[in-house]
C-alpha cells in the first residue's frame, strides 16, 4: 500500500466532534422543521391509542438496542484490555480508543434518554388533546428516537472498524507529532536508531528495580516491565529528571503508534527530538 493510500484510511474517520456535532445539529434541525410542518399542514392524525402504542413501543425498542449495544461494549473493551496485556506497545491506542467509544457512549446515552423523556412526556400528555404542544412532543419524539438510531448504528461500525487500531495509533502520532504535515519528512531509520538505543539503556539501568516492581518470579519469567515502566521506575528512584521522563513517554507514544500505525512517517522535528532524548539520558545514566 502506498504512503498516499495509508494517509487517505487515517484521514477518512472524521473527528468524533464533528460526528456528535452533525448528529445534534440534524436532531435539533430536524425535529424543528418536522414539528412546524406538523402542525402547519397535518397530514396524519393519531388517535390516543395509536400514540400511546407507538412512543411505548419505541421506548421499549430503542432501550433494547441500546442494552445490547452497551453488552457488546462491555465485552469488546474487555479484548481490547487482554489485547494491551499481550503487547504493551498498544497501551496508548487502545486508550485513545477506550476514551473515543466513551465519549461517544455518553452522547448516544443523553440522546436515548432525550427520546424516551419525550416519549414520556407524549405519553403523560396525551390526554389534553390535540394542540401545539402534542405536535411538537409527537414529531419532536420520533425525530429522537431516528437520530438515537443513526447514531448507535455509527457507534456499531466504529467499534467494529478492523482499522480502528490504526486510526487510533495515527490520531495519537498527528497530536503529538502536528508539524508533520508542514514539515519535512525526517528519516524513520534514524528515529527507529536512536529509539532502540534509548530503549537499551532503560532495560540496563532498569533491571537493578525492576525485581521489586513486578509481583511474582512467575511473572517475571514470563515477561520483562515495558519500557513505560522503566522509564517511571528510574524516574521514582531520581536516576532520571521529570523532564526526562515525560520526553520518554512521549518517544514511547510515537513509537508505538508508528508501529500500530498505517502512515509509518516521522518529522525531522521528531527525529531531532530523538537524538535530544538519547543525549539527555545518556548523560545522566552513562556519563562516561
């Protein structure tokens, strides 16, 4: 796949901002047009029983998508969790994806209970009879209860996106790495270079504390600290300087997210800020 091609599936998933922000607009937008148009040119009128049937039956409808929405969740977020035990280096993805379907989750969840608080509301009101106020709840109500609909079926696809991890691991390098765009292309070579270097001098002078950070020999055997890890184990012991240790996390978070990634490309701003980290911690763990 060429750089062009693995920049256009990063750039194809809107931000979730202007997801929410679409949805809102259209429910707000539309659920004003449709109650004037309602009750300017009424073209179907409900009976008391047919309006009690109909917002009950899609109350119950659409709190049951929603549950079962919420369960599949439930159990996605727990693979995602054994995925980030197997292979640290998806930690940031994975948590950037974890805070994307929150967010996402609380917006479907005020949207679900604006519906089924209109459709109460129909309900309990029902019994004045026709007027301005019902033609406003009624179409007001199913223009809720549609856009609740919409948005749990974008919500489906985005979790079930196979690229989401990549998507993910490229939003988290953009943010972190915004000039790239502007910016010169920096060789990936040199930054893979000085990475490794860096990561072989937190596993040397890690060792020494890493007996005391993990539990059990068992786990210990089974697996060394990752380099997160390390680096806040040196930091906690004053080998390393705050400064120091928050550069590292963040040439941890590049990393990474070039290697989950699908634009594996780095800035010369990025690579000089390698060959920045390297020095620094070279001086303080191997002055010599």
């Amino acid at each position: 796949m060429s750089l062009k091609s693995n920049k256009e599936i990063t750039k194809s998933s809107w931000p979730l901002s202007w997801k929410i922000l679409l949805l809102s607009i259209g429910f707000v937008t539309t659920g004003a047009i449709s109650s004037y148009v309602g009750w300017k040119y009424r073209t179907l009128t409900l009976n008391e029983n047919q309006v009690l049937y109909l917002f009950s039956t899609s109350s119950q409808v659409i709190s049951a998508i929603y549950g079962l929405t919420l369960t599949g969740l439930v159990f996605f977020i727990n693979e995602l969790n054994r995925e980030q035990i197997e292979d640290d280096t998806r930690e940031a993805s994975t948590r950037e994806l974890k805070n994307r379907y929150y967010r996402f989750l609380v917006f479907i969840t005020i949207l679900v209970c604006t519906a089924i608080g209109i459709g109460n509301s129909i309900i309990s009101t029902e019994s004045i009879g026709p007027g301005l106020l019902n033609s406003i709840l009624i179409n007001a109500g199913q223009t809720a209860f549609a856009f609740s609909l919409i948005a749990i079926v974008i919500f489906i696809f985005e979790v079930i996106d196979p690229k989401a991890l990549e998507r993910a691991s490229d939003r988290i390098k953009e943010n972190l790495d915004p000039s790239m765009d502007a910016d010169e292309q920096g060789s990936l070579g040199d930054f893979i270079r000085n990475f490794n270097e860096v990561e072989r001098i937190l596993v040397d002078h890690g060792q020494a504390y890493e007996y005391s950070a993990v539990i059990s020999p068992q786990a210990r055997a089974r697996k060394r600290l990752p380099n997160w890890r390390l680096a806040e184990v040196l930091f906690k012991n004053n080998k390393i300087s705050e400064e120091i240790f928050a550069k590292i996390r963040e040439l941890i978070t590049i990393r990474n997210s070039i290697v989950h990634g699908a634009n594996p490309v780095v800035s010369h701003r990025i690579v000089k800020e390698s060959e920045d980290v390297l020095r620094m911690i070279k001086d303080r763990l191997e002055p010599n």
